[in-house]
C-alpha cells in the first residue's frame, strides 16, 4: 500500500517513543520566546505532539493527553496558539485511503472526530477560572482544576509516550463545597470511550467509507456522559476513579441552586 511505502520512505519513525522525549519541550521554547519578545504578543502555530506524518499515535488517545497537557502548560506563556491541524484533508500530500493513516487532524477526512478533538473539547468546556494545584501531589496522573458559578470540574491525564502497557492507577479526588451538589458525572477519553481507530479496526479497517459506516462510527465514539459515585461530608466531596495510560477524564461537579442552598440551611 501507499502508505507502507511513504512510511519507508520517511523512516516510519514515530519520535514519540524515543526515551529522551521532552514533553515539556514546546513551554519550555515558549518561556525563553516569551522574554525574548520584549512584551511583543507570542503565537504558536502549527505545533503538535509528532512531525511525523503517518505516525500512528496520531488517531490514539496519546495525541490528546499530550495536546491537552500542553495547551494547560503554556496557557500563560503564548498570547495564542494553534494545534496543526483541524482535519486529515492535508494540502501538501494527496489523500491517503485509509480513514485512519496517523493523519495530523483532530477529525479525519471523513469528519470522524479523533481523542484530540475530544481532548480540546474538555478544554472548551472548562470554566474560566483556573485553580492553582500542588504539583508536588501528582504522580503519573496529573491535573488541572476549573471552577464557574455552576460548576467545580477536575481533568486528569495520564501522559506517557512509551504507551505501556501499566495497569490502571487509582485517583482519589477531594473537593471543598458548601454544599451537596446537584450533580456529579464524568466525560472520558480511554480505550472503550471517544475511540473512533479502535472502532474501525474492530469493523475490519474498511476504506472508502460508505455515509452509514461514517455515521456508525461516529456515533460509536462519541463523548457520554456518565453519574460518578461520590460522598460529601463536612463540606468535602470525595469521589475515585482509575486511569490507564494516557486516559483522560473530566470529573464535573454541578453546584447546588440558590433554592437549594436555601433549603439545605
């Protein structure tokens, strides 16, 4: 196939795998940009986790933890920035048969949306005001933490560019609330939820995807919403939930109305 030989020709090198891959490498650039700028606004565009075309962590879960992370990482470092690129249909190469090549897209040709596009989604729907957390306090799972007037809401990444196979580790999360909430429920991105390559493969990687076949696996992959089980006590909400590698998971905590604050005292 075309794709076999242009990997060849390119090396078919993922350089996500290699083990001295800086993750933290494109905030690390923006930091030493961003002085060198003299108070000049900072945009960085068409970045992403690989410039290997074909690479096939591209269509997986990996591209959104990385891209996600990063994004959190140098949201006060640029003045704006752009993930390369919104879709597979790519101007510098011919269109490829297969709809999941490790194109660069968050979508493929067909408009299928990838982990990324998920990934960024959690992103647009975060709250405005962002938590300070320890960092000291992460391990392999990290986090960011957001908060609105409706809503407290807690992402969890788990990055890890050798993609190992490590069993899933336990997050016990600890929330300070006046009151019981409303709601509590969960949006993820793991080998089972908003994985549309998995999906595909599973149907025996058709190309030439017929409208039905775009529509199923859309539907397939796309991001739910689930109840998470918690307790609240003493104006603290527990709840735990367990990553895998490069998972990513957005707890949302719905506060209780005015009316049912007022009822609660």
């Amino acid at each position: 196939p075309l794709l076999q030989c242009f990997r060849q020709v390119f090396g078919g090198f993922d350089n996500t795998q290699r083990d001295d891959y800086d993750v933290d490498i494109l905030a690390k650039n923006a930091a030493v940009v961003r002085k060198q700028a003299k108070g000049l606004p900072v945009f960085y565009t068409e970045w992403n986790m690989s410039a290997s075309f074909g690479a096939y962590s591209h269509d997986c879960r990996k591209m959104a933890a990385y891209d996600v992370r990063t994004s959190l990482s140098i949201e006060n470092l640029v003045d704006g920035d752009s993930i390369w690129c919104y879709s597979d249909i790519f101007e510098e190469l011919h269109q490829f048969k297969e709809p999941f090549h490790g194109g660069y897209g968050m979508m493929n040709y067909s408009g299928i949306p990838k982990p990324v596009y998920h990934g960024m989604r959690m992103l647009a729907q975060a709250e405005n005001k962002r938590i300070l957390l320890d960092r000291e306090q992460f391990t392999e799972i990290e986090a960011a933490a957001f908060e609105g007037e409706r809503e407290k809401q807690i992402l969890l990444f788990r990055l890890n560019m050798m993609q190992s196979d490590a069993a899933k580790e336990k997050a016990e999360v600890t929330v300070e609330l006046p009151a019981p909430p409303e709601r509590v429920y969960l949006q993820r991105i793991d080998e089972e939820h908003c994985n549309p390559l998995r999906v595909w493969e599973e149907m025996g990687r058709p190309n030439d995807l017929t409208k039905a076949e775009v529509e199923y696996i859309t539907e397939a992959s796309a991001m739910g919403e689930e109840e998470l089980a918690f307790s609240y006590a003493d104006g603290r909400l527990v709840t735990e939930v367990s990553l895998g590698i490069n998972d990513l998971y957005f707890i949302r905590i719905v506060k209780s109305s005015v009316k049912e604050r007022e009822t609660i005292c």
